[in-house]
C-alpha cells in the first residue's frame, strides 16, 4: 500500500513535504535539474561545460522537517516519481477556485462548434480544454496564432495574459486578436502601454506591472526563446490558474536549457511536425536550393577570431555578389528576402541590391558607427520604429518585391506571397534552421513551394562544417534538398 505524501499549491508554484525517504530526495536532485550548456573563450578556444540549475529550492518546515518548492508544472512528473517510490502525493489547492471564477472556464461550446479547425489545430484545442498546462508545437505556418485568437473567445469570460519575448510579435498578436478575433484586449511593453481588461497581451520584460492580479490562463508563445532564469523568473511569478505555451520548437536550445519551460507549462502534449502539416496541407513544403561557393585565395582565419564572421560572411565580396545576383534573379518572379545575421551585413548587401531593409530601430551611437564603416550616407536620415513597420506592412501587402532582413522577421511574420529566402547568415543552429525558412511555409493562392536558397560555403573548414550542420538540420525537420554531389 502506498504511503501518503502532501504538496500544496499555489498558482504555479508548489510545495512539496519531504516524506524523508533518502532514495527519493535522491532521485529529485537527479531529475529536476537543468544541465545548462555554457560556452566560454579559453586560450582563443570556444570550451563547453555543463552548469547545473536545480528547478526546486529546499527548507526547513516549523516540525523539523523540509520541504521542497518546485514548479506546478513538475505535478506529472512528480505522482509518477513519489509513486515509484511507494508514495502517493495528494495536491491540495491553497486558493481553489470559487463557483465565479468556475464559470469563467466553461466554453462556448456553439462558437467552438462552429469553428474550423486544421487537424494539428483540433488536436491542440482538444488538450487544452482538458489539462491545466501544457506545451504545444506546431510548424511555422500552421496556426499558431488562430488558437491563440480563437481561445480568447472560446472563453468568453476568461482573464487571458498573453506574453511573448519579441515586441514585434506580441505586437502583431495583439492586432490579430483585436482586428480578427474581436476581442477588445489591451498591450503593453516598453513601445506601447496600454492595459485592457480581461485579455491582456504583455511583453515578457514588462510582466511585472501585472504580478498583482489573477490570471485565468497564461500564453507564452515563441517558449523556445525564453528557457532562460532571467525570462522564467517573471513567467513563475504570474499568478495564472492555467498556462500553455507555444512554438515551432522544442528541446533544441544550443544551451539544452529547455527543461525550465515544464516548470510553468508542464510536459510537451502536442507536437506536430512539419512533414505533418505539409501532408495535411497546411503549409507548403520547403525546397532547398543549395549553392557552392568557392575562393582559393581565401585567406586562412582562426575560426575563434572575433572578426571572422565579418571576414567569411558579412565582407565576403565574391559570396556576397552571388548573394546580391540571386535576389534579383529570383525577384523577378515573386517576392523574395534575403536574411542576414547582423546590421553591418543588411548594409552591405543593400549597397549591392538597393532595396528596403527591415531590422530595429538603431541606436544613434550604432547609426554613427555604419556612418563611420560607409555603408550609409551622412545625409541619411536614421530609420525609425514607425517607418520599419511600415515597410514590414508593405512587405506583407507584397507592395516590395525584395527585402533584405535580420532577425527581426526571424519569427511571428506573415508573407503568405514569399517565394524565395537566401540565407546569408551562415548559422548552424537546428533552431534557426527552423525559425527562418518557416518564413516560405504560408499558404498562398498558386503557391507550391517555398524555394530556400543556402550555400555550401567551400573557401574554409569552418564555415563548410557550418553549412554541414545546416543540411543535417534539414534532413531532420524533412526538407527537400539535393545531394551535395550534385550541386554545381
């Protein structure tokens, strides 16, 4: 028979009492523990090492006993580890919920009859109607946001705090719900302050001018990008009944941090993959167009320079002509982006194609320095917020035929018309292998494909193995691309 074992909840944090079972502290220690992978520079060397984050803190109880403080999220995980060990935990809710706060959780069952669902989408909706918390992952393109606007209205009566990391995201989630999902909601973070009633979309830096009030459901989307202490401290501190998270990604942080997302929003419930949405029509599928680029006189760089991605990427003259002949090819016959890793490489491939250029707002000192560097003229006015939305308006509208961008249009964009993206960033991350192609997944009226131009950068080591990681990446998420040997 098991033993009996008492935790207590509160919004998302739960107290745990420690039955003193040595096997069983044991095996939390083990299990509820981030392994965050952290690089530094050593000798000129990039080294990796393993920085342990306990997810739970320990202390001592009034009766000479301890107790755990962890995440509600962790509940799950925990029943089938205490029961493991011949325990069975009771969770006791501090602050239940009253008969008025009950009816604020009870659907519209006519509006959520009447709704069309995609199949990833009813799947999704499904589980959140019968779980506290949860983690949901979808590919970029199939509807992410439409949950996040038709929930709002699935619940009627519920008090909804929508947040997100990206401004330019929660920005456009909020415009989506107000102007699509007719919802009278309120935004706020450090560009626009303007709190509502019952929903409430608030970026992640800001989230603690509302820790003083009571939420029904907590949204988090785009998790991926907020795995870290720094962004999970405000996420714990929100007083949220239910919370869910989103993203096209999940478990493929560089730093392996993820883990820190289930002590809020619990296990990954629902995942479904791009090859999935793409056989259910979706999304359209991504072709990859790979291009080899070779330079024999290329000099030799220490891959640990400081300088050397500007040396094999932002200032590489020939690749960035291959880049700048490409665009304009492909621009011909339907809209086309280039992405770029930094401000300096937006500048000089603008230099080469002369078209608009999407990024944030820079800093006076920064607009100086591409001043200083001659990418931009003296006379040239600095660009502002307003007039970079603008163009990211225009883009959408397909009134611009070509655009060079930075991670600002990384996520949460919407260019259904996109036919072509170049990646001249030269990245390797599985991440951003996701994220920026997802940008050609829209559907769009006579649209069969989204063509992603990358290159096989041959002139180093380095910048090969990156391109390497790249087609693995591809593989993995299922994108069509050829073999390297018949690439000219």
């Amino acid at each position: 028979m098991l033993k009996r074992a008492l935790s207590y909840r509160k919004y998302s944090l739960l107290r745990v009492n420690d039955p003193g079972d040595p096997q069983l502290r044991r095996a939390i220690n083990e299990n509820f523990v981030v392994n965050r992978r952290v690089s530094q520079r050593v000798r000129g060397r990039t080294k990796y090492t393993i920085v342990p984050e306990p997810c739970f803190q320990v202390f001592d109880d009034d009766n000479g006993g301890k107790y755990y403080l962890i995440g509600y999220g962790f509940i799950d995980k925990l029943y089938a580890l205490f029961e493991a060990y011949g325990y069975e935990l009771d969770c006791v809710d501090t602050l239940p919920v009253d008969v008025e706060g009950a009816k604020r959780f009870i659907p519209d069952m006519k509006f959520l009859e009447k709704t069309e669902w995609r199949d990833n989408q009813q799947a999704i909706i499904d589980d959140i109607l019968t779980h506290e918390t949860g983690q949901y992952v979808a590919a970029t393109g199939a509807g992410k946001s439409y949950i996040i606007r038709k929930l709002c209205k699935i619940f009627p009566k519920a008090r909804f705090l929508i947040t997100t990391y990206s401004q330019s995201v929660l920005k456009d989630l909020w415009e989506d719900v107000c102007m699509n999902g007719g919802v009278d909601a309120g935004v706020y973070c450090s560009s626009k302050k303007l709190s509502a009633g019952r929903v409430q979309f608030c970026s992640i830096g800001c989230l603690t001018e509302f820790l003083d009030q009571e939420w029904d459901f907590l949204i988090l989307d785009e998790k991926h990008e907020c795995a870290t202490i720094k962004r999970m401290q405000p996420l714990m501190a929100v007083d949220a009944r239910r919370a869910f998270a989103f993203s096209a990604n999940h478990d493929d942080r560089n730093d392996n941090a993820d883990p820190w997302l289930e002590y809020v929003f619990g296990d990954n419930r629902v995942q479904s993959t791009y090859l999935q949405s793409v056989k259910q029509n979706d999304i359209v599928p991504v072709k990859v167009t790979w291009v080899r680029v070779q330079n024999e006189t290329f000099p030799s760089l220490n891959p640990s320079s400081p300088d050397f991605e500007r040396e094999v990427f932002w200032r590489n003259e020939d690749r960035n002509k291959i880049i700048a002949d490409l665009a304009i090819e492909r621009s011909d016959k339907h809209q086309t982006l280039v992405y770029a890793k930094t401000l300096e490489h937006v500048y000089v491939l603008r230099k080469l194609l002369d078209c608009p250029v999407a990024h944030a707002e820079p800093t006076k000192e920064r607009w100086q320095q591409l001043i200083a560097q001659g990418l931009v003229s003296a006379d040239e006015e600095r660009p502002k917020r307003k007039g970079l939305e603008k163009i990211k308006e225009d883009f959408a509208e397909e009134k611009i035929p070509l655009a060079i961008c930075n991670s600002v249009w990384k996520r949460g964009v919407n260019f259904p018309a996109l036919g072509t993206l170049i990646r001249a960033d030269g990245g390797s991350s599985h991440q951003d292998s996701t994220q920026i192609p997802g940008r050609l997944t829209r559907l769009h009226p006579g649209k069969k494909h989204g063509e992603l131009i990358d290159f096989i950068d041959e002139y180093h080591d380095s910048t090969r193995g990156r391109a390497s990681k790249r087609k693995s990446s591809y593989d993995e998420i299922g994108y069509e691309q050829p073999k390297w040997r018949d690439v000219k």
